[in-house]
C-alpha cells in the first residue's frame, strides 16, 4: 500500500484562537476517507492546509511522499479538489469552464469532458452560461472539474451541498466509479453521515480542533447500530473533556 496523504503535527491557529492542532492523518492509496464534526470543527482547515491553500503555523503535510511545500506542483497535480464553493467565470458556458481547467492537462480531450459533464448530470446543459446555473448545478459542475484529470486523489469539502436527491445518488455512483475503476483515494468532508457510511472506509472525527478519534467503518459497524450512533456518541464524550485549541 502506498502512501497518499500524511499530516504530522498539522497546526493552524487564527487570530481569534480558534483553529486545529496536532492533526495526524494518513491516509493509504484507495481509501475512501470521511472526516466529520461539528460545524467550526475545523475539517475545512484540515483541507486548505493539504491542499496549500493556508499555511500551517507548525506541522507538515506529504502528498505521495513528499513535502507539500517543496514539491506543491508536483504534488497538487495528482490531486483534485473542491473546497468552499467554487468561484466561476459565470459568463463562461460548462463546457467552456472545463476547457479552461483542461489548459493544465493536454492529454485532455473533448470526449473526456462530455464524458465527465455526462457523468454529473450537466451534459444537456453544457452550452449554458454558468451565471443562470443552480446552486446545485454549480456544486456538480465543480465536482466534474475535480475529477476531469483523473486524479489520484480527490478531496472534496461538502461536496452535497446543494445537490438534490438525485444529485446526491449521482455523487454516490461518481465515488464508487473512481475508487472501482482506478483505486482513487477519497478525503471526504461532509455532515451527510448516512452517505458517508455508505461511501466510506475509514472516518475521522474532528472535534474542537482536534483529530478525536477515527476508525474503519467496516468495525465500528460490527459494535454501533450505525455511524451516526457512533458519532453521537464520540461527541458526547469529547464535550466531557473538551481541550480547547
Ligand atoms: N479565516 C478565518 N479567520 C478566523 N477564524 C476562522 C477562519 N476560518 C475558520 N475560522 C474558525 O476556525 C474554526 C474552524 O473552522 P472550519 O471552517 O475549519 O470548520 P469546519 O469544521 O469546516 O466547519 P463547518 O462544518 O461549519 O464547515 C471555526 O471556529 C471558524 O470560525
């Protein structure tokens, strides 16, 4: 098994003390990773620091086994991602987007992005302007252009939001068809606690800055009625005992 992502001591405190601490994840090749919590948690910090898009104060992060911040291009470009609502050129069409986020990847063709527009539901609307798209619409379309380039690893923040129900059996089938198909390994943050039972392999929880515990799902089944059983039940032990960051 190869090593996809590995945070040592991962530390990021905001001005207002707020922030996480001494996060270590490691995350194996064809996992399919669900990091829960509470809202202000810290899960989408988790995510701008392995993706660079903050610094850490302390800590580090390594994509394939090497340093996010020595070798970022290299890294990131392995690496697809949706964090926090994706910010488009609305007057672009679907298919135009695609084909600007295709500039960093030749070996992309026409085929490739209809397949993937087809495969988020957007295909019949490929020639629309972004700026009258749902948000939903939105959400998938920054799903299709996380996944375009086939990436070996995909993290995605929230990525339901907005999704309808069919939306949401859509992103379900996306994940399996990626993880069955090419092995991709999955960081997933989401409060969707039923489809990340289903999707993933292994959760994390995020409580209060901190990486409070984390397990296979696979085992935790075996002893909780489900992973929302669990949950609650982890929260209600760290708010006994809650270490602030
Ligand atoms: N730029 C910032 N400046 C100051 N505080 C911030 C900033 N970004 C996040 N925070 C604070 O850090 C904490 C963690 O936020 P973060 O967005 O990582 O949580 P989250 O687990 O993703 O929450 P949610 O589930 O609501 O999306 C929160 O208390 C938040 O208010």
């Amino acid at each position: 098994m190869n090593t996809v992502l590995a945070t040592n001591q991962l530390t990021k405190q905001y001005g207002n003390q707020r922030g996480i601490r001494d996060i270590q994840l490691e995350l194996q090749s064809g996992d399919i990773y669900g990091l829960l919590g509470p809202n202000g948690a810290g899960k989408t910090t988790i995510l701008k620091l392995i993706t660079g898009l903050i610094r850490p104060d302390r800590g580090t992060v390594q994509l394939f086994g090497q340093d996010l911040t020595e070798h970022y291009e290299h890294g990131m470009r392995r690496v697809g991602c949706m964090i926090e609502s994706a910010d488009f050129h609305e007057f672009l069409t679907a298919s135009q987007y695609l084909r600007l986020v295709s500039q960093f990847y030749p070996e992309l063709t026409e085929k490739h992005r209809e397949e993937v527009l087809d495969r988020v539901g957007l295909l019949a609307v490929r020639d629309r302007r972004i700026r009258g798209f749902s948000t939903g619409m939105k959400q998938k379309l920054a799903l299709a252009a996380a996944i375009l380039p086939k990436p070996e690893f995909v993290i995605l923040d929230e990525p339901t939001n907005g999704l309808d129900i069919e939306g949401t059996v859509m992103f379900r089938e996306l994940v399996k068809h990626c993880s069955e198909e090419r092995g991709t390994t999955f960081l997933i943050s989401s409060h969707m606690i039923h489809e990340l039972e289903q999707l993933c392999s292994r959760v994390g929880i995020i409580f209060d800055g901190k990486l409070h515990t984390e397990g296979y799902v696979s085992e935790l089944l075996e002893h909780n009625q489900s992973l929302e059983q669990f949950y609650i039940h982890e929260l209600q032990q760290a708010k006994g005992g809650t270490v602030h960051v």
